[in-house]
C-alpha cells in the first residue's frame, strides 16, 4: 500500500487571526507531527503548506477550503 492510499486527516491550530496551519497528519492510523511549516501560499481554491515533519520528511499537503477537504499532493523522504 503507497503513502497516497491512506485516508488523510488533518490537526490543526488556528492563530491569532485564525488561519489554520497544519500541526499533525494522519495517514491511515499513523499519526505524524509536524515539526515545522516551511512554507504555505494560496491560489484562489486552495492553501497550500510545506511542512517538514518529525523523522519522516517534506509533505506539501492542500487544503480545499470550500469544501474542507486535505489532500497530501507530495511527499519526499529524508535521507538516512
């Protein structure tokens, strides 16, 4: 089963002017944290972030803000 199987679920956290920015992802059952958001930008559907996360490497992951809707978009692992 590949990475982009699994059911992707979302923990956020809402700042002060209450922009969502990813702080865990779900994968399936597995949790991963995300260690730190290295970048994000919109386009007129979609926010996007690059997050770098716990000891497994870069997600950039969309969030579908019409329809709340995340989706992992890629994925590179952190070499050994």
């Amino acid at each position: 089963m590949s990475i982009l199987d699994f059911d992707i679920r979302m923990e956020c956290y809402a700042g002060y002017c209450g922009e969502q920015e990813p702080r865990r992802v779900w994968l399936g059952e597995r949790s991963i944290v995300v260690a730190e958001v290295l970048d994000r930008w919109l386009s007129p559907e979609h926010r996007y972030f690059k997050v770098l996360c716990d000891a497994t490497g870069t997600y950039i992951l969309r969030h579908d803000t019409h329809v709340d809707h995340w989706e992992l978009t890629l994925f590179e692992s952190r070499p050994n």
